[in-house]
C-alpha cells in the first residue's frame, strides 16, 4: 500500500512530537511511541532512501539509550530535569 503524503507527513509530526516529549521529559512511553511511528514510516516501500535512513538512525538511537529507552528494562528512577513534566507513564512508575 502507498501511504499517502498527508498520511506521512502525519506520522513524521506526531514521532517528532513524542521525541520531543521523550528529550524533554525523559519520558519511556513518549520515546516508544516516537520509534513505533518512525518504524511504520521507515518499512513503508514508498519511502524515500533518505528518510529511511534517518528514521532507522533515530530508532537506533533510542533503542540504544541505556537510561532513557522505552525498550530497556531499567527500573524506573529516570532523572527528570527540574521545572520539566513527565508523562503520565513515567509519573505511573515513579
């Protein structure tokens, strides 16, 4: 199936949109969320090579983080940044 732009262009917005959530919060879920989308965008064949390799480089990134990574199992305990909120899933496991 080709995913139409705005159907990309959607799915780009919203994985920045939990990035940036993740980056500023060190939300687990957010950063899940954010890879799952940018994994949808990278597997998609109508995907520009570029792009392909920026979401894959991102994905990587965060699966990688030892600290913040929504796909680790480390407990829970992330240091959020003061003045900054966290997600109601990090504020869940605290």
């Amino acid at each position: 199936h080709a995913m139409p732009i705005s159907r990309r262009t959607f799915m780009l917005a919203g994985a920045l949109a939990h990035l940036a959530q993740h980056m500023e919060s060190g939300c687990r879920r957010a950063a899940y969320l954010s890879a799952m989308l940018l994994e949808q965008i990278a597997s998609n064949p109508t995907t520009s090579d570029h792009l392909r390799q920026h979401t894959r480089q991102l994905i990587d990134i965060l699966e990688r983080d030892p600290i913040e990574s929504a796909f680790s199992n480390v407990p829970a305990g992330i240091h959020v940044p003061p003045g900054k909120s966290s997600c109601i899933a990090h504020k869940n496991a605290l």
